[in-house]
C-alpha cells in the first residue's frame, strides 16, 4: 500500500469502524434515533452496514465491504464505503475507499453518487481515481435492513459492475 493510499484509508476506515463499534452499544438498545425533517416526518439518522457481493469487470471476483451512512435529511444522506476484493485483478487483489452521495427520492429507493480511489495490490501496484453510481433498495427488518444494491465504478477507462446485499443497522 502506498502511504497515499495508507492515509486515505486511515482517515476513512477509522470514522467507519467506531460507527460500526458503535452499533453493539447497549446505549442503542432503545431503538434508532431520528430526526425531523422539514415536513415533519421522522427518519433514521445514522446506518451502518457489511456488504457482500461480486465486482464483474470481465473477471469476477468476490467483494466485502463496510459502509456508513448520516442522513442529513428524509431524501439525503452522506457517507463512506471501503471495499476489497481479494481475487480481483488477476489475484492480486483491490481495495476501495470513497465517499458518497445518497438520494432516498420514495420509499426504499436510494441512488448514489460517489467519488474516491482504488488500490490494485501485488507488483502491479497502482491507485486509481473511481467514480461510481448506484442503485439500491432497501427492505427494512426493524433496526436492520437488507439492501440488494448494483453500481457501477468507473475506474481506469473500465467499467466495473459491483452487485450484492448490504446487511444494516440504523442507530
């Protein structure tokens, strides 16, 4: 890992991994917290999930990943995603980290929008830029959702299609 790579990841997977932590607490137990937005309405302020699923970009490979959303309001969220794959790239495996941008516009729906990099493991050796857009839709199980998902990453000249379930929890 590139120390480039090495900070980006730190100052992503830290936040991630306490919000995670975070979903154990007894403190939660209570049920999710939410916040009104302008209408009224109440919804959940914070998710964070796992991810498992594939990345198809002419080999397939499996992929796990973390993710963490704060809803600013009813139909906008913000967040991170960390992915890896571990087989990708020939075996020589990738890990992702971005940002992202989460419109709910109905319902279970979500679209998003995000930006960040790839890094390709072994002696190849190289970050790249990745742009990525997605759909979702999220069945809600009390505090829990289940969210099959399917993106798209643009990353090197190359499309990547990146589908599978995130497992959530609001708080």
């Amino acid at each position: 890992m590139t120390s480039q790579t090495k900070t980006m990841v730190k100052a992503v997977v830290l936040p991630l991994a306490i919000a995670v932590a975070s979903m154990a607490s007894p403190a939660l137990a209570a049920g999710p917290r939410h916040g009104p937005d302008v209408s009224g309405h109440h919804f959940p302020t914070h998710s964070a999930g796992v991810f498992l699923g594939g990345t198809d970009n002419g080999e397939s490979s499996f992929t796990i990943g973390l993710e963490y959303e704060y809803r600013i309001s009813q139909k906008i969220g913000v967040g991170v995603v960390v992915e890896h794959s571990p087989n990708a790239h020939g075996g020589d495996g990738t890990s992702l980290a971005m940002s992202v941008l989460h419109l709910h516009p109905i319902g279970g729906f979500r679209f998003t929008g995000g930006f960040g990099f790839e890094e390709i493991h072994g002696s190849y050796g190289k970050t790249n830029t990745v742009f990525r857009v997605g759909t979702a839709y999220e069945i809600p199980l009390g505090n829990f959702a289940i969210i099959p998902t399917v993106n798209l990453d643009f990353v090197g000249g190359q499309t990547a299609t990146v589908f599978g379930f995130a497992f959530s929890r609001h708080f």
